[in-house]
C-alpha cells in the first residue's frame, strides 16, 4: 500500500500542497488530474520517494507511506535512491531532458541500467521492442526521432524491470498521438491487473481504463472517485 498522510510541501513562499490524504493499492489504475498548478507534479515526486530534492527533500508535515514504512521519516538518503532504482519505476515529466541525442533509442532506454551496471534481460528487452512496435527505431540516434518516440523511450525503459511494482507517471501520453496513447494506457492497466499499482497524471478529460479518478486543486484533494465512469464517489 502507498498512502500519504496529511501531506503539506510548501516552496517558497507559497503551499503546494496542503495536508493531502490519500490511499492507494495495488491492483489500482489511478488518473490524477486538476488544472497547471494544482500540485499533480509535486505529489507525484513525494510519492516516489524524489521529495523536493537537494538536501531538503521531506515535506513540510505529513507523510508519506509505504507498505507501512515513513518513506522521509524513516529512509535515509541513500535508502531512498534505491528505492527509486529497484522498487519505484518514476517517470517524470521531463525525462526526455536527461536522454542523450546522439546515442540510440536502445542505448537510451537502457541508460539507468548502464550507469548502476546492473544486466537486463535480452528476451525482456525483445519482448518491449515488439509490444511497443519500435523496431524500426531502436537502432536510430534518439535526437532525429519525434517527441512521441522519444516519451516511448522513457515508457519503455519503465517496464524493463518486471519486479518493480510501482508505477509513478508524469503525463505519460505527452506528445502522443491517439493511438500510441491508448496503447500505452492499455498496457498500464495490465500493469495494474498484475498487481502493480499505477498512478498517472493525465489531461484527457476521458481515462477509461483507469479505475479510480483524483483531482487536485490548490493542493487539495476536491475528488476521488472510483469504478467504471468514476460514479462511485470516496469520502474525504
């Protein structure tokens, strides 16, 4: 179980999120929404253990929870890198920033894996390339491929590890077209069906195959809504 606890992050001089209380499971496909600016992002990066970064991660009060453990409260720094390498699969929402241009779609995708020296399966990797129909790409350098080929680099690089079980997603479907997006969307809710948990940020106004809707605004919870349509509504 992932949960936060009257969560509250504060920048500056201004709240981004005040006292957010929430509890997700696994098996949930989670559709976080609300306008620019109401705390999507921030919270996000608090639930996958990324915090504000730097030398002062830990929110301002609250906390966040997993399986029972206080993420901020009781992982130290290093602990908690290594949950966001081996149990966290976290895509934020400007991943393509970090991929190197002149190197290929392959070699991208299978950078974080390069750099902690840590092997990955052949098959996996055969598996992904074809589940995702980018065989023509993989061998191209990933600064000549659009947007949307670029995301998948990142999407992909996600699912190489079949362990992980948690699934933290910044506007996953960012230049996407349609179609690519409802792959990826599918390919999420298994994720969920296999018992992962899977929250994502999304400005489609319809998410079908989520199964539990939450919008933020002003850093607050306003909805949380679950089953086919979101008709059945949680109590805040």
């Amino acid at each position: 179980m992932l949960a936060a606890d009257g969560l509250r992050v504060r920048i500056g001089s201004t709240n981004i999120l005040e006292s957010v209380t929430m509890k997700l499971h696994r098996g949930d496909f989670v559709a976080l929404s609300g306008v620019n600016g109401s705390g999507k992002s921030t919270l996000l990066r608090f639930l996958a253990g990324a915090g504000k970064g730097g030398r002062s991660p830990k929110p301002d009060a609250g906390r966040v929870l997993l399986n029972g453990t206080s993420v901020y409260e009781d992982l130290s720094h290093r602990q908690r890198r290594q949950l966001l390498r081996d149990v966290v699969a976290f895509l934020p929402q400007k991943a393509k920033e970090n991929m190197l241009p002149r190197e290929t779609f392959k070699y991208n995708m299978l950078l974080p894996f390069i750099i902690a020296k840590k092997a990955i399966s052949a098959t996996r990797i055969d598996e992904l390339v074809d589940a995702y129909g980018v065989g023509r790409l993989i061998s191209k350098p990933v600064g000549s491929l659009s947007g949307g080929e670029q995301q998948l680099v990142a999407l992909m690089g996600l699912e190489l590890v079949p362990e992980k079980q948690l699934f933290l997603l910044d506007e996953p479907f960012a230049a996407l077209d349609s179609e690519r997006s409802d792959m990826v969307s599918e390919r999420l809710k298994r994720l969920a069906e296999a018992g992962g948990l899977v929250v994502m940020i999304s400005h489609r106004d319809d998410e079908p195959l989520a199964t539990r809707k939450i919008v933020l605004q002003r850093g607050s919870i306003v909805s949380d809504s679950v089953g086919p349509g979101f008709h059945s509504r949680i109590d805040l």
